[in-house]
C-alpha cells in the first residue's frame, strides 16, 4: 500500500490512477471523483481488495525480472513526480527505466483476458505517466496468472495524451473552481497501434516489359527500403523449395537406414558419424 508519504505527496493532485475515469467513465463516476477531490477525501482504502493486493506482493519480483531480462537498472522506485509545468499533475512511478528513458509499471492479471484489453485498460495511465515524466515511450510488465512477466512497449500517441491532458485540465478547473463537472464527452477507448500489418510486395514492383524494357522487376519509389531484397530472397526460396524437400527427406532416409550398431560411414565427399548419445550428424568429409 501507498506510504503516509506517497499519500500527503500525492495529496489534491489529479494522478495516474484517477485519470482513466476521465477517458473511459461514466457521468457519474466523473461526478464522484469530482465530489471527492473537492471535499478533499482520501483515496479509497484498497487494503481488502485480493487483486490490488496480489500485485503488490509480486511488484518486486516482477521488476527484478524485468531488470534480468533486459539489463536495465531501474531506480525511482515508488517515486511520486510532478508534471515539471503543471504541478496538479502527479503520478506514482512503480519504477523508471533511464535506459529507454521512460516509466516501468508492474501489474499482475488474471491470465483469462486478451492481453490487449490489459494493454488498452492502463493505456490512460501509461500516457499519464509519461506526460509526468515528459518521456515518449513506457513499458508494462505484466505478469498473466502465474505466466513468467511479459514486457508491452506502450509509446506516446499524442493525439491521445493530447486529449487525456485537454479532459483532465477542463476537470481540474472545475475542481479549482468548485463547478460541478458538466457537458462531459463521450467515453472514448484508446486505439492500439496495428501489431502486425500486411505488406503486399506485388504492389510495390513495376515490371520493364521487353523488347522496351530489360525484363525484370523494379521497386516503385512507394516501396519499402527492404523490399527488394525480400523479393530476391523469397525468388531464392522458391526457386529452391522443391530440393531443399528432397533434402531433408534424404536426411531423414539416411538416419532411418543407418544400422544401429554403425558408428560411422565415408562416403565420397560425405561423412556419416554416430555420436556417444546416439545422435547423428552428416557433413561433408574432411580433406585433411
């Protein structure tokens, strides 16, 4: 749980765990934290809730894997930080990454849901920490269950933080003026960018028709810089597919055909060798 000094620090300011509400809430539920940072009210008192709890107890491990697998230090550890211009801004670092340079959240889910509607759910918050900490890029370590953690780059959209920061700012001059909120816009949720788009290689070649052109295919200026190798590369393929098939069903014939108690075979060029464990391995013969 937060510390009597994370919570006087973080004291009247509009943080990273309140602002999805202002993306994603209802009327009402904009209403009550409007009611509650007016009347000046605690935070809400999370020390029965199972989950928020569970995180807690593998925060530290789960940081510490994220520090193995990636080789970054991280430091600012529970650190809360305001926005260097506007200090209503506050948000709780979990950790900072200098490497990336930007904030390090660890969370710890159920395992029963897409991870991009987890991705999607801390989306706000992300944003909001990264405008804290004026970075451009994030990183959430998730643990899935009991799934060893898995790392989620989120990178600053701007046109979202844009209006993440127009909400919150419109909010909090109706906290600093005591107005109760109204003409609220619709909810809206974050668009992930694209995971894996398609590429369509025939789009991006003209082919030089003779007896005008030499015959070959040209990358268009649209094209992708790797785009002509890649088509060299998958013309490799192809042209090769059909024996690197009679290949490896060679392979496969040779071990099936090689008695047991063979430990080695010359032949020509090739070289068939049995090891101590039983594997074997077949290469072209030494010329020493």
């Amino acid at each position: 749980m937060l510390s009597e000094a994370q919570l006087a620090a973080r004291a009247g300011k509009l943080t990273a765990s309140r602002v999805k509400v202002l993306m994603t809430g209802t009327d009402d539920e904009i209403m009550a934290l409007w009611e509650q940072m007016t009347l000046g009210e605690p935070e809400p008192d999370l020390s029965d809730i199972w989950a928020v709890r569970l995180g807690e107890a593998t925060e530290a491990l789960n940081l510490e894997w994220y520090r193995r697998k990636t080789g970054h230090i991280l430091t600012r550890h529970g650190e809360v930080t305001l926005h260097p211009v506007h200090d209503w801004m506050a948000a709780t670092l979990d950790a900072f990454d200098a490497e990336l340079p930007g904030p390090v959240d660890a969370k710890h889910v159920g395992g029963f849901e897409k991870r991009e509607k987890v991705v999607q759910r801390y989306w706000p918050q992300m944003h909001w920490q990264m405008l804290c900490t004026d970075t451009y890029t994030s990183r959430l370590s998730i643990i899935e269950g009991a799934r060893e953690p898995v790392v989620e780059a989120i990178d600053f959209d701007k046109d979202y933080a844009a209006e993440l920061f127009d909400r919150a700012e419109r909010f909090w001059q109706c906290v600093v003026s005591l107005t109760p909120p109204v003409d609220l816009p619709p909810p809206v949720e974050p668009v992930l960018p694209e995971r894996w788009r398609t590429v369509d290689l025939r789009e991006s070649f003209l082919f030089s028709e003779p007896p005008y052109g030499d015959g070959e295919w040209h990358p268009l200026p649209e094209a992708p810089n790797w785009a002509a190798p890649m088509r060299d590369a998958l013309e490799l393929w192809d042209e090769n597919k059909a024996s690197a098939a009679e290949f490896e069903g060679a392979k496969k014939n040779i071990k099936a055909l090689l008695p047991n108690d063979v430990g080695e075979v010359l032949f020509d060029e090739v070289t068939i060798k049995r090891a101590k464990n039983g594997a074997v391995t077949i290469k072209e013969a030494s010329n020493a």
